[in-house]
C-alpha cells in the first residue's frame, strides 16, 4: 500500500500520469464542459476561477434543464472524480522529482508538491457542492452556492500556485542540466 502512495520514481511513470491526466481533461474540455456550454451558453461552475454570485448560480442551474443536469451529473462529474488525482499526482510527483537535484530549493518545491493535493481536496470539495447545488436546483441556500464559489476560487489559487512553480522548477532544471553539459570545442 504505500508504494502506491509514494511518488512515481521515475519520468516515464509520471509521463504516463500526465498523459492520463491531460487525456481526461481533454474529454471534459471537448466533451461535457463543451455540451454544458453549447446547453446554457454559458461556463460551467467548474470553469469559473473566480467564483461565481448566486444569481449566477441561480441562471445556470436554470439554463441546464433536464438535459444539461444529466450531462453534468453523469458526465462532467465522474470524469472530475478522476481528474483532480491524477493531476495531484503528476504536479506533485513532478515536483519531487525534478527537485531531486536541487539542494537548498529542494524543500521549497517538496512543499509545493504538497499544495497539489490540497487543490485535489478543493477539486473535490467543488465537485460535491455542485453535485449538492444540481439536487437542489433553483431551491438551492445561498450559504451553499458560497461554499461551491469558495470552493471553486480555492481550487483555482491553489492550481496556480502548483503550476506556477512546476515552470520555475521545470526552468530551473533545464538551466541547471544546460550549465552541466561540458562545452563542445
């Protein structure tokens, strides 16, 4: 069990995670994101970085209807189950194993792998709150549409945290395995 929550050692795996990754988000951008667009003609709570008001939430609970619920709960959900882990683990793996070699910015960037998760957590909490916001349509608590607004804004900080570091730490290595390679004469 715990080599199944260890990072991924080597860059092949963590490639394959990516690749995972990126092929779920493809389907959910391509797929249900794109249905529940083209059904409201507007972006779906999971799209919304900065939030989004309850009115806004009132108009897209309204604007899904039957067909745009069903797309969103049978669809954009389970593939959002998946998708918030394998990014968490690919971000974070990534991290740890290009710090590697890092010394002194090694902790820094371990620490950072850490928040991968903590964006899953919120992914997830995003996603329980808008399954909870679709059960409970236009009868839907304010407090509950500000939870999946908070929600949703976490995600997105904490996201961008993740991948603002992995390109300084992807930067990083590259300059650093540039200097290393012995100049040609």
């Amino acid at each position: 069990m715990s080599n199944l929550l260890s990072y991924p050692q080597h860059g092949s795996r963590i490639l394959l995670f990516w690749c995972a990754a990126m092929l779920v988000y493809v389907l959910m951008v391509f797929g249900s994101l794109a249905d529940i667009e083209r059904i409201t003609e507007v972006r779906a709570f999971d799209m919304r970085p900065t939030g989004y008001t309850y009115a806004d939430a009132l108009a897209l609970i309204s604007a899904l209807g039957e067909e745009g619920r069903r797309v969103y709960l049978t669809m954009q959900i389970p593939l959002d189950t998946v998708y918030p882990a394998l990014l968490a683990i690919s971000s974070a793996s990534s991290l740890y194993w290009l710090s590697q070699s890092f010394g002194s910015t090694a902790r820094w960037y371990r620490a950072v792998a850490a928040v991968a998760y903590l964006a899953a957590i919120a992914d997830y909490a995003e996603n329980g709150l808008i399954v909870w916001m679709l059960n409970a349509g236009l009868g839907v608590p304010k407090a509950l549409v500000t939870a999946a607004s908070l929600a949703s804004v976490s995600k997105s900080i904490l996201s961008t945290v993740v991948f603002t570091t992995l390109l300084i730490a992807l930067a990083e290595f590259v300059i650093r395995k540039t200097r290393q390679r012995p100049k040609v004469s």
